[in-house]
C-alpha cells in the first residue's frame, strides 16, 4: 500500500469476519428450501485461501450461520469476497456473491482500523450480475503483524454459533425473531 508521502505497509492484517445470515435467496426465480452455505476469500491475498460455513439445512431462504473466521488479509487485498451457494444432487450451485471493499472498515488511508466491530449488509448478485438476496456479515480487525506477504501458514479459526464495482454496506438492524448469539457478535471496543 502507497502513501503520498511514498511510505509502503508491509503488513498484513488478521481479520475476523463474522458470517451471521443471509435474506431472500432464489434459484431461477424461486426460493431456496435449504442447504445453504457461505465461502469467504480474501481477494488479492496470495495464499487465497477459502473458507466455508457449515450448510444450514432448515434455513432455507434465509439461511442463519453465525461461524466467524480469523482470515490473514495482505496490505495489497481491495476486498474479501463472500459467496453463498447451495449444495444439490448435481453439485453446488453458486446463489450469490458480494465483494466487501476493505475501504468499508479502513481508515481514510485504507489501513484497516483495529479493534471495531463492523455489522454490514451486502446485496448478493448471481452468475449474470442480477440481484439475488444478501448476506449480512460481522467484521473485526484484530491486529496488524509483521510479515509481508501474508502469510501462508495461517489456519482458519472457526466459531460456531446455534466483481469489481461500487459495493455499499449498510448497518445490520436485528429484528426480534433473528438468531444472533450477542455473545460471540458483542462490541469489544
């Protein structure tokens, strides 16, 4: 990353990101019954490694995961891209995907702020960029170390609770029946 200044960061940044759930997903049109998981990648990190949700299976159109990741994400990373697919007799079957700009929990300088808890909504596009459902997300930048590039030792940390273009988050307002365990999704500012 390049200041003005010529100054490059030569960090990388552990990031834990929160799957809570996702809303009103369809397959052609038609709502989904089940099997919906999500994947997480942190975009230009050369390791590229995913991570994946359990599959909830009674969730269906809006499929409730509450998992987090701890994810190694490089200075040079402009997005974490969520997917959330749906697993059938054929295979999986990609629903939707939203790419979560590192700039939606950065500062001014896009270094990522440590230690603020980011509730985030994305809108989800499908295979042809149409809008299908979206996925509410929990982001944290925990602290920066370092090495430069990521590193590709980093193993993802589970928690388990009961493409390019203009992408806007928008704080998560809970409604009464949605199963968020605040424990797990509490603020430790």
């Amino acid at each position: 990353m390049m200041f003005s200044s010529g100054v490059t960061l030569n960090t990388c940044h552990d990031v834990e990101i929160g799957v809570i759930s996702a809303e009103q997903l369809t397959i052609n049109g038609r709502p989904i019954k089940n099997k919906a998981f999500a994947t997480v990648v942190a975009g230009g990190c050369p390791n590229l490694k995913s991570y994946s949700t359990r599959i909830d299976e009674e969730g269906g159109h809006c499929p409730c995961w509450n998992e987090k990741f701890l994810v190694n994400l490089a200075s040079t990373s402009r997005y974490i891209l969520v997917e959330v697919h749906r697993r059938g007799s054929s295979g999986d079957k990609i629903v939707g995907r939203a790419w979560i700009p590192v700039s939606d929990f950065s500062d001014e300088y896009s270094v990522p702020v440590a230690n603020r808890l980011h509730f985030l909504s994305y809108r989800l596009r499908d295979t042809k960029g149409l809008k299908n459902g979206i996925v509410n997300v929990s982001i944290r930048v925990l602290s920066p170390t370092e090495t430069s590039p990521c590193s590709s030792s980093s193993s993802p940390v589970f928690y388990s609770g009961s493409r390019p273009g203009m992408v806007t988050g928008f704080p998560v307002q809970l409604h009464a029946g949605t199963a968020v365990n605040q424990e797990e999704f509490g603020s430790r500012a």
